[in-house]
C-alpha cells in the first residue's frame, strides 16, 4: 500500500522518500515527519516491529511528528505505550486494534479501513461464467500459510497471492461466485469486487476485528472444519455481504497527512 500512502502525502504537498534496503532508515534530522505504514508488523512484538517502534522514539527526541498508519495492533509490549502516547496520528485497521492499544497505552486511535480497498479498482462485470475459488489459510501447525493439497478445498481453483499483483487478483475475481480465504487482503479484495466470501481466522486477529467492527452478522471459520457448512450458507443468502460491501463503500478514506 505504500503506492497508496505516497499518493496522498504528495496531494498533500509532502515529498516522500521511503526507506531502502541500502539505507534501512532515512536519517531523521533531514525529515520533517516519520510515517510508518503498520501493515503486517505490530502484533506478537516482533523484531521489526519493535525496530520502527525505536525509530519512532528517536524521531519524538528529536521533535519530529510521528504518525503510524493502516496497522494491526495485537499482543505487544505494554513498554512501549510512552510511544503510542506521543504519536501525532495513530490509525488502526478494526476495532480489536482499537481495543488493545486503549489497554496498552490507555489512548483511543482513529479506525480506518486498510488502505489497501481504496487502492483497488473494482473490476468491471462480465457475462463469463463464475465459479469458487480459493487461496490459501494460516497453519498453526507449520505457523505459516499454507494451500490445501488434500480433501474438497483441494479441487476448488486456486489463487495464489503470494504471486499476484492486484490486478492479477481481480482479473480472477470478475468470475468468482464465491472466495473461500485465509487472508485479510483475499477478504477485501472480495469485499472491493462485491463478491461473497468464506473466511477463516489467520495469525491474527485482522478479519475478526473487521467483521466486528461492521456490526454485521458475518460468520467466519475457526477451523478446516467448519469452512464447507459455511459455504453450504452462505450459497443460501447474500444480504449480509450486500450490507457489509454497502457499508464498507460508506467508510470515510485516509488522504494523508496535513
């Protein structure tokens, strides 16, 4: 989503320059601000999250504003809330965040959807003929996400993200009936392209805290097991996904920095 974050900081009239692999963190003193895009890094305290969490700190010592955007925020250091307290903007992704930095650092940060559905297009509809497609679930097992080699999941068309761009996924999405996913970005991607999904829970709490927040009586999988009976429901009714997709639409969108 880093396209996305630019795009809206130069709107804003900010000159962006990224971190690199030559230059892990751009020196501070030259910046006016430091923007972290937390997406896929602060849960669990791990290492890389709590390597920006420090560059964050020292950018507050020396009087920089300081802003985390698009985050999760699960399972983290209580040791680093003198942070969280310090930041000019703080945007968590679904209200599960919400809940724990509220605990953790006993502050309430702006909810917003992940940046990633306003990078999106939504595909234009055809009259090609749909079908269920899949990609792939979280392990707790190998503690990775892996894809379905045995049983129905097996025999249902596989879409491999891990090796596809957005306009990959949704050239695949304009003839999908149904996506049964593991994945946060598989359920927004669903979501942006007015398609019904199946969903399991992953590594964190992402699509829980989504679903949550809508208020919308979405159920999702905890299990292999209970992802075939919900498929066999969902193919039955389609007006909680009409609600969500419509209030999903109805989310204000992130446009940078002031």
């Amino acid at each position: 989503m880093c396209h996305f974050i630019r795009e809206q900081l130069a709107r804003r009239g900010h000159v962006v320059v990224e971190e690199s692999l030559a230059e892990p963190f751009l020196p501070i003193r030259d910046c006016e601000a430091v923007l972290v895009n937390g997406e896929g890094t602060f849960h669990h305290n791990s290492k890389r999250a709590q390597g920006l969490l420090r560059i964050l700190e020292k950018a507050q010592q020396m009087g920089k504003a300081t802003f985390i955007v698009n985050t999760l925020w699960q399972a983290m250091d209580r040791s680093w809330r003198h942070v969280l307290r310090r930041l000019d903007g703080f945007i968590v992704r679904e209200v599960l965040s919400r809940q724990e930095v509220e605990r953790d650092a006993g502050i309430v940060p702006t909810v917003r959807l992940d940046f990633s559905y306003w990078a999106m297009p939504a595909p234009p509809g055809n009259d090609c003929p749909k079908q269920m497609r899949a990609t792939d679930f979280y392990s707790k097992e190998f503690g990775c996400f892996v894809r379905p080699m045995g049983g129905w999941l097996s025999r249902i068309p596989f879409l491999d993200m891990k090796n596809m761009d957005w306009k990959g996924l949704f050239e695949n999405l304009e003839n999908t009936s149904l996506l049964v996913t593991g994945r946060h970005h598989g359920v927004y991607a669903a979501a942006k392209a007015k398609v019904p999904f199946v969903a399991m829970s992953g590594n964190t709490h992402k699509i829980e805290g989504l679903i949550r927040w809508s208020g919308i009586d979405i159920p999702l999988a905890n299990s292999p097991a209970e992802l075939r009976s919900l498929v066999q429901e969902v193919e039955k009714t389609r007006p909680p996904y009409e609600a969500l997709f419509e209030w999903m639409d109805s989310q204000p969108m992130w446009r940078g920095i002031p």
